[in-house]
C-alpha cells in the first residue's frame, strides 16, 4: 500500500518536471528565434498634397537692347556718358559737329523767310484782279494768273517751312541720344572719329536690366507629360499666375521671385525643345546679361500622392525602381511608378497605400519574406535618425514622426 502511494507520487513528480522543461525549452526557442531576427528602421507613408516643380536651364536677357547708331554724318566732337554707367533715356551721348548742319538750318530759315515776302504782293494782286473781272476791266485768263501765283507763293512757304525742319531735325541729331534707360557699354569710338548716317558700327550699346528676362528651355516630352497629369486630374495647375525661382552659377538662390511671361507656340525641329520667358526685378543688377542660371518653375500639385526618400528606393536588374516594405511583419519589395523626384524623394502616386511600412534602413540586412522587427524612426533634413520607437509589429502600426511632414534631403540608395 505504501509502495503504491511511492510510486504514484514519483511519476506524478517525473510529469510535472518534463511540462517544466518543455516549457522552458519551448522559451529559449522562441527568445532565440526573436533574437535572431533582424531589426529595420522604417516611416510610414502618408498620401499628402505634393507642390511640383520643374527646374530648367536659361539664359539672363536684358528686357529692352539699343545699339546707338548716328542718324547724320560728321566728326564726333566729345563723349558725353561713363562707359558702364547708368543713362537715362533722351540723355546725351555723343556730340557731332554742328557747324555744317547749324549753317543749313540758318539757310532754310532764311528761304522760309524770302518765301512768305511773296505771298502778301500776291493776295493783294489777287484781291484787285477779282474786283476788276467784276467790272469786266480785266480779262478773266488775267485774274486766273493772279490766284495761280498767290497758290505757288503759298506752296513755296510750305515748302520753305519743311526744310526749316528738316534742318533743325539734322542739327538736333548732331547731340545723339539714348533712346532708352539702361546700363551703357564701352563706346566703340572716340572723340575724332568720323561718323556717318545710319552706319553698320554701332557707337555703343544700352542694355535695360531691371526689370530682366530669362529665357528658358523645355523639352516638348515634359510639356505633353505635364498636361496629360493635369487633364487625368493627378496635378492640379498653378494657374494664369507662375511663380518662378532662379539658382545662380555658384548655386545660391536668386533673393527675388520672378514670374513666367510666355511660351512660344512651336517646338524647335533641332532639339526637340521650346522657349519660355521669365521676368524677374534686377534693382541690384545682380543678372547680367549672358548669365546662365537654372529657373525652378512651379507646374503644380499633385493632390494624393506619397514621397518616399530616395535611400530607400533601389533599381532591380531591369532598371526598375524599387522598395522593401514591411507587411504582416515579413519583409514585402514592390516596384514603384517612380518616375519623378521632389527634392531628395521620389512622389509616388501608385502601388503605396495609406500607412505603409517603407524601410530606410536595415535593408541590406534582409530579402524579400524575412521576417523582421520593425523600428519607426523620423528622418531630419541630412536623413539621419532623429528617435525611434518599437513599431506596432502589422501594416498600419504607428509611427513617429514619419516623411509626410518632410522629406529628408539625403542622397539616393538604401542605408
């Protein structure tokens, strides 16, 4: 009877020491298992409204371009402006020698003056002659004559007066002026040289640089790509109103905005492009003429669509651009209807839903159906990790700060 109870309570002792170690077995696997299994750093996406923009290359043009060029002939006398200066339009420039014209303005005057001497003889003849063709004193072919000449007189004045101008217009050319405001170049000429009427040598050149225009080139594929987004509703246009940026050659940003004027209507055969103009306030005369810039041109909005920084995307061996997610906490890689960059991102408005896991980094430690621990970070503008907290482990958990508030300014390919 005793050696019974012994027995029973041994074996009931042996079963509670096996469920004891099964258990701490069935433990050590499971931590084992969690330890091993890779950690990620990943952002969750979040549709956004995305302003779009274009950055083009350009050319600085001066908004109005004079050649100042001599309108009579002579020996120019003195030079009257600053070579680089500033000159207002109707300034002086240039002083001709006005001897010979002043001479021939003196000449027309006095033509004038012996033209309207004639024209009181000759009404007075006339007024007589119609009183005695009345009378029947003179004969009618006489009276005719008398108003004939009193006509003649008269054209002679006209004729006397328009030389009177002609002359003071060829003296008052002999002071060349500039035609409009603007920042003079070098003079080609000095003091000395002779000058003629309507030469092919311009004397000089004024170029109007505030308010300056820039002119810019696109291809002819942007533009038709750009206005079918627009017409399948993916970007909603900027409006009449383009507000336009410029990036200088030392890459600083231009501190004024400009604003898109025009396009041309035809594509050049050659290159495939066509123009546009910008116009942009210059009160510093920063822009220059001939300076090549790079103008950031607002197209738009895309209305839902997800950035995702260009270090989690990658390129398959068919040139596909690619990401790794996280779903159901296993490892999910998709490609990706990337196809244009907003900063250091990628605007993706297809193939991504509301919350999903992107990984940014980790990625090199892991392959497609891994199962992975996931980490929510935020990114700062260098795209370094700013903190992380444990993720909620399935699609949709909760993250920190994630890129829909920024995007981060990094370079491209996975950490």
């Amino acid at each position: 009877m005793n050696i019974s109870r012994i027995t029973a309570g041994a074996v009931t002792v042996l079963v509670l020491l096996s469920m004891v170690a099964c258990r701490r077995e069935k433990g050590g696997v499971a931590a084992a298992e969690s330890a091993a299994m890779p950690q990620v750093s990943v952002i969750a996406l979040h549709s956004q409204p995305v302003p779009l923009t274009g950055e083009l290359p350009g050319r600085v043009v001066a908004s109005l371009e004079a050649e100042v060029r001599p309108q009579v002939g002579g020996i120019i006398q003195k030079r009257l402006f600053t070579e680089g200066g500033e000159v207002r339009a109707g300034q002086a420039l240039y002083r001709i020698d006005p001897a010979p014209y002043r001479a021939a303005y003196d000449n027309a005057v006095a033509a004038l003056q012996k033209a309207q001497a004639g024209v009181p003889g000759a009404e007075a003849k006339a007024d007589r002659d119609r009183d005695l063709v009345a009378q029947n004193a003179i004969s009618r072919q006489d009276y005719e004559d008398a108003v004939d000449t009193l006509a003649q007189n008269r054209a002679s004045v006209a004729s006397a007066r328009a030389a009177v101008e002609t002359a003071k217009i060829n003296l008052d050319y002999t002071i060349i002026a500039a035609p409009i405001s603007g920042r003079i170049d070098k003079s080609s000429l000095t003091p000395g040289a002779l000058v003629t009427a309507s030469q092919t040598t311009a004397l000089t050149t004024i170029h109007q640089i505030d308010p300056v225009n820039v002119d810019l080139t696109q291809s002819s594929t942007s533009l038709l790509n750009l206005r079918q987004a627009i017409s399948a509703g993916r970007i909603k246009a900027s409006g009449t109103s383009i507000s336009v940026s410029l990036r200088l050659e030392n890459g600083t940003v231009y501190p004024l905005a400009g604003r898109l004027e025009f396009a041309e209507s035809n594509v050049a055969t050659a290159t495939g492009t066509y123009t546009l103009r910008a116009t942009f306030p210059n009160p510093d005369r920063l822009l220059l003429p001939g300076m090549y810039v790079r103008a950031i041109i607002e197209e738009g909005t895309a209305q839902h669509a997800f950035l995702i920084p260009q270090r989690a995307v990658s390129r398959n061996e068919r040139g596909e651009a690619t990401a790794l997610f996280v779903r159901h906490g296993r490892v999910d890689q998709r490609v990706l209807s990337a196809d244009r960059s907003v900063g250091n991102a990628w605007l993706v408005e297809s193939g991504v839903s509301e919350g999903d896991q992107v990984i940014v980094e980790g990625s090199q430690m892991v392959r497609e159906g891994d199962a992975v621990s996931p980490v929510n970070v935020s990114l700062d503008a260098a795209g370094d990790v700013t903190d992380q907290a444990p993720a909620a482990g399935k699609q949709g958990g909760a993250a920190a700060k994630s890129s829909s508030t920024g995007v981060p300014d990094n370079e491209a390919g996975r950490g």
